[in-house]
C-alpha cells in the first residue's frame, strides 16, 4: 500500500515540475509589462510622426495633430533612448528567433535602432487611411491634457489587454 503511495506522490511532484517548468517557459515567450511599456515608448513618436505626416493634408492648420502634437512629438522623443533595451527584448520576443531579430544583437544601435523605426513607420503609415485623420485627431487632443508618459502608460496598458489572446505578441498576465 505504501509503494502505492509513493508511486502516486512520485507522480504528483513530476506532474507539478512540469507545471512549473511550462509557466516559466511561458514566462520568458511573453512580454512583460516593461518590454511592453518600452516598446510603446519607442515606437510611439515614429508612429505620431508618420500620422502626422500623412494626415497633413486633411486636417487645418490648428487641429491637434498638425499645430499641438509637434510638441508631444519632442518629448516622447527624449524617451527613446532609454525605453530602447526593453523595446529591444520586446521586439525580439516577437520575432523569435529569426535573422531579423539576430540582427539586434549583431548590428550597433546605430543601425538597428533607425531601421527599427522606419519599419515601423511604413508598416503602420500605409494603414492610416485620409479618412482616418479625423478620428485621430479627435482622439489625441482628448488625450492632450495627460503627460507623455501617462499616455505611453495608458496606451502599453491598451496594448497589454488585447495583446494578452494574440498569438504574434502574447502580453504576460497582469500582475
């Protein structure tokens, strides 16, 4: 009756070491709440920039976008640098493990970092349609009387809730 017992506790602990083992694995293929955060800092001003660029022509000279964001624009910039590393895991948690992403531990910041921006920059500028422009606008000068940083926060938080179900970029579990 004892071996019994035994075998069954045996079964149980291997049973919950791989538990163990399967969250942590689960853990490091997430994106946690900084590399989140850093990605959305970084990316963040290449994409406002590239909206403003292509909706330049649609919106009057004192909507948000074209007379007011500029200035957001110039200090979310200042907070590139240092959201850099965490966007960087970010990204490579992404991407897996492919050349595009080795490239990240290989080229020099210098390189990658510009690069990164302008992919991201023509990837998301060719999806804002003229008729968007608007929508935008309305949209980020309701959110103008919140600082930059709690607009990048409020935003990795967005982020983070539909990011949680999707496959290419699963968020960790909120804390």
């Amino acid at each position: 009756m004892r071996a019994i017992g035994y075998r069954i506790a045996g079964i149980l602990a291997l049973a919950s070491a791989a538990q163990v083992q399967a969250a942590q694995t689960a853990d490091k293929m997430c994106i946690s709440r900084s590399e989140m955060r850093g990605l959305v800092s970084y990316v963040l001003p290449s994409l406002l920039d590239s909206t403003i660029d292509k909706c330049r022509s649609q919106l009057d000279g004192k909507s948000y976008l074209i007379d007011r964001a500029p200035r957001l624009l110039d200090t979310l910039r200042s907070g590139q640098s240092a959201a850099w590393p965490d966007a960087k895991k970010g990204i490579a948690k992404i991407g897996g493990k492919t050349t595009d992403t080795a490239m990240l531990d290989v080229l020099p910041e210098a390189v990658t970092r510009p690069l990164v921006e302008a992919m991201i920059a023509e990837k998301f500028s060719s999806e804002i349609k003229p008729e968007s422009c608007g929508d935008i606008n309305r949209i980020m000068g309701t959110l103008e009387p919140l600082p930059a940083a709690n607009m990048v926060d409020l935003l990795t938080e967005t982020l983070a809730i539909v990011a949680r179900k999707d496959n290419k970029m699963p968020a960790c579990p909120a804390a």
